[in-house]
C-alpha cells in the first residue's frame, strides 16, 4: 500500500500474524471507548508500526464514521486489509475484539452460577449503566445537534421511539432521519482525498454490499418460517450491527427491543451486563457475546457467545469490503454527508428514548438509585474518570449497599 508522498510509510506489506499480535495487545489494554480506540490505533498503527501515514488513517476514520457498526472495529478492520489483506482484516478484528468478549462470557457464566435473584449486590453496575448513557446522551447532543433544526430532529426522533419501541419502527426512523437530513441540511462540504492503496476489488465490494442487504431482508424471514430461536437472534443481532450509527452506546434501543420483549434475556440481566461492558477494554459491541451466552446458558453459551458475536460483528465485515473500493466515488456527493447529520440527529433522539426506558426505569428504582447515578454521572462528565473505573466504584457502593440492606 504505497504512500506517494512518504515511500518509507505504509510501504512494506505484512502476515496476518503479525496483524493478529498487535490487534490484541490493543484489545487487552484499550479502555475508554471508541474516541479513545482511535487515539490507541494512531499511535499503535500510525507512529509506532508506520503501517499507514497521518493523511490515510485520518480518511479511513472519515470512511467508518460514516458506516453503521462499531466505527472502531470496522477500522480497525480496513488497517489489517490494508496491512494484510482479507486475512489481515479479520486478524485485525479478532485480536481486537476476543479479549473483552472473552470477560464478557465469563462474567455471563458467573451471573448465571450466582442466580438471577442473587444479583442484587450487582445493582451497582446497572445504575452505571444509566449514568454512562446519560453522558453518552450529552456529548453526542453537543457534538450531533448544533443548531435547532436538528435538536428538533432529535426530539421527534425520542417521541416516536418511545410510541413505537419495536426495532422496525427504530430503523424507519434512522432512514427518515436520513431523509430528513439529504432535504433539509445540504451545505458545502470538503472533499476529502483517499491515498490509501487497498486490495478489494469493485466486484467483491458490490458482491458484499448485496449481501448486506440480502442478509438483512432474508434472515428474519427464515427464522420466522423455520421458528428457530438461534436462527431469530442471528438475525436481531445482525440488524443491530447492520443499522446502528453512533458507535456502542446507540446499538442498546435496538437490543433491547430484540431480546428483553421475547424474554430471551431479562431487564436485569440486561443492564447489568451492559454495565460490565463499561468495565472491559475493546468495542463494547461485544456486549452481544455476554447477551449470545446468557440468552443459551451453559452448556451451550460458549456457542451463543459466538453466534451473537458473529450476527453482530458480520456487518461490519461486508460493510467494510463494500464501502473501501467505492469510497472515491461516494465521497463526492455531497448529499451523503447531508444524509448523515440527519442520520446522527435521529441517533441523539433514539438514546435519549433509550436513556428513559430501559436504562432509568429498570435501574433507577430508589432515591439512592438517583443519587448513586448523579455520583456517577459526576465521576464521567466532570471528575472525567475512565468508565471502568467508575463502574469498579458503582459496583462496590452498590455492594455495600446491598450488605447493609438498603440495595
């Protein structure tokens, strides 16, 4: 993958092993969420290893933010392609993603030894988890509606999502949302330039993105017809990582209307391994793997993991091979990035839904509920610990609680 402009940069290729040592080494030690991936990959991959210059990583980021699915992983997916082709995509994402989906099934493994009605003493976790999305909800809403126009958008958005919680009526809302945005915030836009040689051809790249859409309309078809559990819950999980925009805090509506409404999983259980997640380095889609396990239990969690895992993550795959040989074409339309913004304004309204109902009503149930989460809150926003942190913290109030009985 040359780089006219530093030969020395980016100018070797690479083994998918040596791909797979560094993704790892990234999937133990990034804590702090996908804005933090990016600083973690530019110094890991940019000026450490060299494997792309400053220009090529900066356009790949404009590339996966403007994709659904874990913008994080799917880059990190286009660097192994870049670094090692196909196989080094996959090493890429596989030594990003297992550890923290690793933890993820063991902590399911361990709520499940304990009992559901022993998870009191993990209460802790599920108010974090409401202090998490409500910061989630702040920054994107400084960042993604700057203007009233959009602010509207958003609002809008939470009204219908909360009237119609199901994940049909959360999709057709970020499409309106696009929608609404190609129509009403068209400006001028830069035109960014990709220099970044990859080795993906057009044919796989539209062969990829008809399977995209092929996967979507056909799976929860077949499971409908066939009424196999494993097959439906392929399906929601892939939906969710096919149709998510806004990185890992944004995928919780689309879960929990897929999982918790059938009883596959239950509020409690939800939560509180949406609050673990908070605690583990990596993308924080690999929540799915801690809901794959729980939703099947032992002995066959393990398999649930990986099947969560896949459906959630294969998106971003076909996404990735479908977008990189076309990126030079679609990113001089200017109604894309119109498209966008409207997109990402839908995106502020679906988590401020979200953020009422699961998150507050299932986990805020007690005036000391409030105040451990306005603690919380506290730590992230303004204190601006790491959330891992502030979840070791909620954790051991809520324990404490617990013990004293007042949890």
């Amino acid at each position: 993958m040359p780089d006219s402009a530093s030969p020395e940069v980016g100018s070797a290729r690479g083994h998918p092993l040596e791909v797979l040592a560094v993704a790892a080494r990234l999937g133990l030690t990034s804590f702090g969420g996908p804005v933090a991936h990016l600083g973690y990959f530019r110094a890991e991959y940019v000026h450490r290893r060299r494997w792309l210059s400053d220009q090529d990583y900066t356009d790949l980021i404009a590339l996966c933010q403007s994709l659904p699915g874990p913008a994080s992983s799917e880059l990190g997916i286009a660097i192994g392609i870049a670094r090692a082709g196909l196989l080094g995509g996959f090493a890429a994402w596989l030594g990003f993603t297992m550890p923290s989906a690793v933890a993820l099934v063991a902590f399911a493994y361990l709520t499940r030894a304990v009992g559901t009605a022993e998870l009191r003493w993990l209460h802790g976790l599920q108010v974090v988890a409401a202090a998490v999305v409500a910061q989630a909800v702040w920054g994107m809403a400084r960042t993604l509606t700057p203007d009233r126009l959009r602010v509207g958008l958003a609002l809008a958005a939470a009204v219908v999502a909360l009237a119609l919680p199901a994940p049909t009526g959360q999709v057709g809302l970020i499409v309106a949302g696009g929608i609404a945005g190609a129509v009403l915030l068209r400006e001028r836009e830069p035109t960014p330039r990709l220099a970044l040689a990859i080795p993906i051809g057009r044919r796989l790249g539209a062969a990829s993105l008809v399977a995209l859409v092929a996967l979507l309309a056909l799976l929860p078809l077949a499971g409908r017809l066939t009424g196999s559990q494993a097959l439906l819950a392929f399906a929601a999980f892939f939906r969710a990582g096919a149709l998510v925009f806004g990185g890992g805090h944004v995928v919780l509506p689309l879960l929990q209307s897929a999982v918790v409404p059938p009883g596959w999983v239950t509020n409690q259980e939800f939560l509180t391994g949406y609050g673990a997640a908070q605690a583990v380095p990596g993308p924080l889609f690999t929540f799915s793997a801690y809901l794959g396990a729980v939703l099947h239990g032992p002995p066959d969690g393990v398999g649930g993991a990986a099947l969560a895992l896949g459906g959630m993550f294969l998106p971003s795959f076909l996404l990735v091979w479908g977008a990189l040989p076309f990126w030079n074409l679609v990113r001089q339309r200017p109604g894309l990035g119109a498209a966008l913004r409207g997109i990402n304004a839908t995106v502020v309204g679906l988590l401020l839904a979200a953020l009422y109902t699961p998150v507050l009503t299932s986990a805020v149930r007690t005036s000391l509920d409030l105040g451990l989460a306005l603690v919380d809150f506290g730590l992230l926003a303004v204190v601006r610990l790491p959330p891992w942190a502030v979840v070791l913290v909620s954790g051991g109030v809520g324990a404490g609680l617990t013990a004293l009985g007042m949890g």
